[in-house]
C-alpha cells in the first residue's frame, strides 16, 4: 500500500516505467514541476573525494608501533587463508585470530613485531589502516 502510494505520487518509478525508458524515467514531481527527466527532478548529490582527506598520519610507522592492533580481537569474516593454526572458534559459532595468554594475536612474530602471515592476513587487517583514524585511537589507549 505504502509503495503503491509512493509510485503514484510520482516519487518511485515503477518497475515498468523504468522498462520503458532507457534513458530516465519521466516522473512528475511537486517539489520540482517542470522536472522532464529523473535527473532534473531528483537533483545530484555531490560526491567529494576522500583520497585528499583521509585523515592518516604519514608520521606513523607500523615499525616503531609496537604492533598495538595486534592487541584487538579479529573476527574472520572472509576467507583469506588464514592457517587453521591461527583460527578459534567461539561457542556461538565465530571464528576469530587465535590470540595468546597475553592477548597478543598469534601470528604475530615477536621478533620483528610484524605479523608472520601478512600475505594471508584476515579482511579487518588489511582495512586496518596503518596512521588512520582506528590506528590513532589505538595508539591513544596503549
């Protein structure tokens, strides 16, 4: 009923509408009248680029951290490859990175303070920023 009203009050093309129009789908509008095409009566949001403004720290170097994301637990939502040896599994089921009686992820190499499966590394890794924002925060806590 909801969508029915909504398409008919010109807001949502129908599906069959949008058959019809390779282009646009002609949709009268109130807020916009004169509105001929989707584009004019649904004006664009600009999009910005985040590449300039991403907030990362060129003076943060995962070599003089001390690995302090290697301290958070990684839930393993993808399959990377991660070694079965580095995998546990909680009771509802979830896998996560195998973290030592310490609490520092088990892949992590002591000696060099890198992770020693860096290639094979869980997604929440590789989105892990080195100088973000998270990694900033992390670095605040420790």
């Amino acid at each position: 009923m909801i969508r029915q009203n909504i398409i008919g009050h010109g807001c949502i093309p129908s599906i069959n509408q949008a058959r019809r129009s390779a282009r646009f789908v002609k949709i009268p509008s109130a807020r916009y009248p004169a509105a001929t095409d989707f584009a004019q009566a649904w004006p664009l949001i600009p999009l910005h680029d985040l590449t300039d403004d991403t907030g990362i720290d060129p003076s943060i170097s995962c070599s003089a951290c001390a690995a302090k994301c290697c301290r958070l637990e990684v839930m393993l939502i993808t399959d990377t490859g991660v070694p079965e040896r580095f995998i546990e599994t909680d009771d509802w089921g979830s896998q996560t990175m195998a973290r030592l009686d310490d609490g520092w992820c088990a892949a992590l190499d002591r000696h060099s303070m890198g992770c020693s499966i860096y290639e094979l590394r869980p997604l929440i890794c590789r989105e892990f920023d080195m100088g973000g924002y998270d990694c900033q925060e992390e670095r605040l806590r420790a």
